[in-house]
C-alpha cells in the first residue's frame, strides 16, 4: 500500500524530528499521519498522570468547535477505547472495535452525541509517552465510510510512536525561543541541558557548556579519548548503537536510543536521547555532526523502568515487567503471581529475557539491574 511505504514512514519521521527545532511544524506532521492511514483526523495529547483529561497538543484540521466540546465535555472514561490505550503498553495502537463490538460502540453516548453527528467510525489510540508525570497520546479517528482500521495501519502507527515519544522528550529539554532565532552550534552553549554534537562513532564534535562542566565532573557521561563514554557497559553499547543508527537514517534509529539511562549505580537519575541530524532537514544546520545526544536529569524528561528496559534490551513490555520482578530478587513463583500470570508463561519469558541480554540465571538479572541502577528504582 503506498500511503504506508517505507518512504512515506521514513519521511515522516523525519517531519517528526524537525519538530524539534521548530514545533510549529506539528500540525503538518498530524495532517501528514492522517493522510498516510487514510484517517479523518489526528491529535496528540497530553494529561498528567493524576488527571482524567488531556489537551491537544496538536491536530490536524477538524472542525474546532467541536474539537473543543471534545475536550471539554468528555473525560477518559466517556470515550471509548481511551481507557485502555492509557492502561495498556507504550508504543501498542489500541483500535476502538478491538474492544468493542460495533452494536456496543454505537450505543454508547459518546458516538450517539458526538461521533455519529460528525460522520466518524472509530478510533486508534497509541501511548507514545509515559513518564511519573505525563502521558502522551496519539489518535486517529476514521470516517464512518470506511472500513475498520487494519492491522497493516496499526503496525504503522506504532513504528511512528517512539519517534514521537523522543522528539517530545528532547523538545522538554530545549529552550525554543533560542534555538528558533539561532540553529547554529553557538545556540547549544547558552541551553542548561548538556547537549554534545558527536560522529557516527561516538566522536564529540562539539559540547555545550552545560556538556563540557559534566565532563569535568565525571559523569553522568564521560569523554574518554575524544569519545562519548557512559559509564555502565551496557548502557554505553546502547547509546553507540542509537548514535551509528541515527548517522544512517531517520527510520533505522528504531526504538533504541530513548530514554536511555547514564546514571552510574547511587546516583541520581539521568537519561540520554538521541536526536539525528540527517542532511537536507532543519537538523542540518549541526552538520558534519551525525547525532545530537541531550542529557536530562528532570522527572517530566525520565521514562518508566519497563521504558528502559524496552530501550536497551529490546523486550517486549511483558518481558520487561517480569526483568523488573525477577531483577529486585522476587522469585519466579512470587513473580508469577505479582503479575498474575502462571508460572509456565513467566518461564517463557524467562528463556527470551536470558537470550536478549546474554544472561543464564536469574541471579545475573539481579546483577543486571542492579548495574543499570537508578532508573530502575521504584518510583
């Protein structure tokens, strides 16, 4: 299908990742997402963890009167399907009639009131962003003359999500309003955050002054013969893993590389993202660099453990969950029975958790997070 090629994919994910230096460039991405799934229209919203409403961050065109009763007159609870995208796994579309039946979708006040009136079918849900403070959401919403959103459509969606989740978590992290008058290297040195410009092996080409004082103080990253360093090993394999894929292209960077943790064991939580500057875009003004890596210690910047595990290991979220029980030294029964699921199911993930980080018993998980230290202690 072409609207869903890897060209159309690659391209916009590079829109997503422009976005970062200029965030008026959103609602073009939105109206871009919508077109490629052949949707009515596209948001993205934010809500704190504590509320039961979020706002839209941005959209692509839709009627805004009655994008407005939308936000005003419905919170979590009232849309269907919202709940369970909110409750469920990062990066996992979450389509309205996955959930439901359409005789039950229809007669939920929701489509009867707002839905129907406006010629619209049903939604897709992605949780994009999940920190101790925020979630982020993206949603599609189809026209009542198609079909049901595809399976093709959704996997779409979700090779989408984690580039949002880090040209969000990087756009946290920038001062806009310097970065938008000035996108040369100079703009870096006036941002609190440590940003350094590097090669596609690590090489710093270029550190702001925030990166340069981290440096002098040894951590949370290093430079170690004129290479970006972390100081936990397998953090470090992860991080020149993200910035060789980001000097590639847009697309490959895949879910690695985000949100990334650097903090050595005892010390406070830090994370790394990676952000490319691939060549014809905005992110072309730090050329010859390859890769802009932004060091975060803030909690709005700071993803969930199973995030991080997802990021370095490659685990499903179910096998990120059972590392995190195993890893604090539950045991595999008592883990089993945390996550309420059997015992036969937790050794299946077991096997691929032991594969995906080299281990062989769980006594080398428990090493394992205990390494990787501070992100992953209970929030």
């Amino acid at each position: 299908m072409e609207r869903l090629s890897s060209d159309v994919l690659s391209s916009i994910i590079g829109d997503i990742y422009d976005c970062v230096l200029n965030p008026d460039g959103w609602a073009g991405v939105m109206t871009r997402i919508t077109e490629a799934v052949d949707a009515a229209y596209t948001t993205i919203a934010l809500a704190s963890t504590a509320g039961n409403r979020g706002r839209f961050a941005a959209q692509s065109p839709w009627d805004p009167v009655q994008m407005r009763v939308l936000q005003e007159d419905y919170d979590f609870d009232a849309i269907p399907g919202l709940k369970a995208a909110i409750v469920g796994d990062i990066d996992t579309p979450v389509a309205t009639l996955s959930h439901m039946s359409e005789a039950e979708l229809q007669e939920t006040p929701f489509f009867q009131n707002w839905a129907k009136p406006q010629g619209l079918r049903e939604a897709c849900i992605t949780k994009f962003v999940h920190t101790p403070d925020r979630i982020g959401l993206m949603g599609c919403t189809t026209r009542a003359s198609r079909e049901v959103i595809s399976i093709e459509e959704q996997r779409f969606l979700a090779l989408l999500s984690p580039h949002l989740r880090r040209a969000s978590m990087i756009g946290d992290l920038l001062d806009q309003a310097r970065v938008t008058a000035n996108l040369y290297r100079q703009a870096l040195d006036h941002l609190a955050v440590p940003v350094v410009l590097t090669g596609a092996n690590g090489k710093i080409l270029h550190a702001n002054g925030a990166a340069d004082r981290m440096f002098s103080a040894q951590g949370p990253i290093l430079s170690r013969n004129g290479l970006l360093q972390a100081q936990n090993l397998v953090t470090a394999r992860a991080l020149l893993e993200a910035i060789a894929s980001a000097a590639s292209e847009d697309a490959s960077l895949g879910s690695r590389g985000i949100g990334l943790p650097i903090s050595a064991p005892g010390q406070p939580p830090a994370v790394a993202y990676v952000l490319p500057l691939t060549e014809g875009t905005a992110r072309a003004a730090f050329r010859p660099a390859c890769a802009a890596v932004f060091v975060s210690t803030t909690t709005s910047s700071s993803p969930l453990p199973e995030a991080v595990l997802t990021a370095l290991f490659d685990l499903t979220p179910a096998e990120a969950r059972v590392l995190l029980r195993i890893g604090s030294g539950l045991s595999a029964s008592k883990s089993a029975l945390a996550l309420g699921i059997g015992e036969n199911t937790l050794k299946t993930h077991l096997n691929r958790i032991f594969a995906k980080t080299s281990t062989r018993r769980q006594a080398d998980l428990v090493k394992l997070v205990s390494d990787i230290g501070t992100p992953l202690a209970p929030q």
